[in-house]
C-alpha cells in the first residue's frame, strides 16, 4: 500500500538563539523585530553603517576607535 507522510509544511521548528534579536525559537530571518539591529550603539532601527553615535573602544574606554585598532595594551580578563 502506500506510506502516509505527513507534512509540517516544510518549516523545521527552531529551538535556536536569533543572532538578530538574541531570542530563543527562531532564526533571523524569521524574526519579528524587522528593524536592524546596530552593531555599534546597539540599539535598533538603524544599522551601524549609518550610526551617528560615537564608536568607543571596548579596551580603553576611548571614543574615536575601535578596540583591534587600540594603540594602548590589551586588557586581560580575569
């Protein structure tokens, strides 16, 4: 006879972390912030490329540059 398959219309449930949102049950592109999420303020509707904020270095605290181009010596954890 024939098998029955039943379908789930093709979407897998995703128990994964969305790096858009940093929810848990979804991926990005199935998220529902739809806004962008900027990488350099951190706060959304914008994307770091059009940021107006000041970019400060994670390392020294400094504004004006980013941490891998941080003259000053690495912090270290711990």
């Amino acid at each position: 006879g024939k098998k029955s398959v039943e379908s789930s219309g093709g979407k897998k449930k995703n128990v994964g972390q969305c790096y858009r949102c940093g929810e848990m049950g979804h991926q990005s592109y199935e998220c529902p912030k739809k806004d962008d999420k900027c990488f350099n303020c951190g706060k959304w509707g914008h994307r770091s490329d059009v940021c107006r904020a000041k970019v400060t270095c994670f390392n020294c605290g400094e504004e004006g540059h980013k941490s891998p181009e941080c003259k000053k010596s690495k912090k270290t954890m711990g």
